[in-house]
C-alpha cells in the first residue's frame, strides 16, 4: 500500500463549495480507500491504496462531481506520495518556514503545470515577497509586517492560478506528519 496526500483545489473556500470533512472521508473509504484521514476543512486527505495517483485523481474528481454540489470549473485534485511530500518539505529553501513571527510562507503545489512556467505569474515586491521554484511546487516567502503590499493576491487574476493550490507551511509540514503517522500505522 502506497500512502498518498491529496490536495483538493476550490473546496470550502469563501462559503463556496462546501464539503464536510466527515462527508469526504465517508466517501473515500467507500471508494476503498484505506487510512482515509482528513486535516483541517479546507481539502487536505491522506489515505493509503494500491492504485496509481493518476487512477486515485480521476475516482475522486468523478466522486466529488456525483457526491457533492460544487461549481467544477474550481475544483482540481492533485495527488501525491508521501515521499513526493516530504521531497517539497525537504526541498525547501534554506531557512523558508523557519521564522513564523517575521514570515509567512505558503508552498503552492502546482497540478500539471510547470514550475518554470509558473514563476511567470509571480512578480514579487522586493523587500516584501520572496518565490522560488521547486519540484512541483513554488515556494513563497512574505514578510508578515508588509503582508498587505504583497504581490500574492496577483497570481490570483492569472491563468496558471486554475493550475495552482496554496497551504501555508505549517499545514505543508502537518500533512507530512499525519501522512507518516498513517504509514506507521
């Protein structure tokens, strides 16, 4: 069995589509997923399956059109291993994370599109905003103090943002934990 993380894109965000943690749960398990857990309401799952992450994408795209009421033109799935996880947390820039008082750090993974092409989207504010590329992922860096002159909210307006899925670091980093707490088990 493989433990996967699956980031689910445009879920219970802004009062729109909303999905209960427990509804999602109940209905990836009764895909027969294994180790089915969730991590705070906004679209974070780990499970375990045999499948391939491509196969577990497409059962829980098809499973969240039939099962809930959502507006599909936001909702993207994207699914990863747990060493693909752990490669974006150990990846990460040198010090990225590790001054939660002065910085406040997002990874934004990034489903079927390339990270060179996506760091076009980006125009950081110097002094306030920080990006780099990684495997699968963008890594921003805003100074806490100035959050309200970062150029984040712009990469909002852009096509390749349909291709994109935010979580700030410490739920990066909890995901991780809870993805190798299910392996453990």
């Amino acid at each position: 069995m493989t433990t996967y993380a699956v980031l689910l894109r445009g879920i219970n965000v802004g009062g729109r589509n909303a999905v209960p943690m427990a509804g999602l749960r109940q209905c990836l398990e009764g895909l027969g997923f294994s180790g089915v857990s969730s991590y705070i309401a906004s679209g974070n799952v780990v499970l375990q399956s045999d499948q391939t992450a491509d196969q577990i994408r497409a059962q829980v795209e098809a499973a969240l059109a039939s099962r809930f009421h959502l507006d599909d033109a936001l909702i993207r799935v994207l699914v990863m291993t747990r060493g693909q996880l752990e490669a974006v947390v150990v990846g990460k820039p040198e010090g990225f994370g590790e001054e939660p008082d002065t910085y406040h750090c997002d990874a934004i993974f990034l489903i079927g599109l390339d990270a060179v092409e996506a760091m076009t989207a980006f125009e950081p504010r110097e002094g306030v905003d920080r990006v780099w590329a990684g495997e699968g992922v963008i890594y921003s860096q805003r100074l806490t103090a100035l959050r309200t002159k970062s150029r984040l909210g712009q990469v909002m307006g852009t096509p390749a943002y349909k291709s994109m899925t935010i979580r700030n670091w410490r739920t990066t980093t909890a995901l991780l934990e809870l993805a190798r707490q299910t392996e453990d088990r």
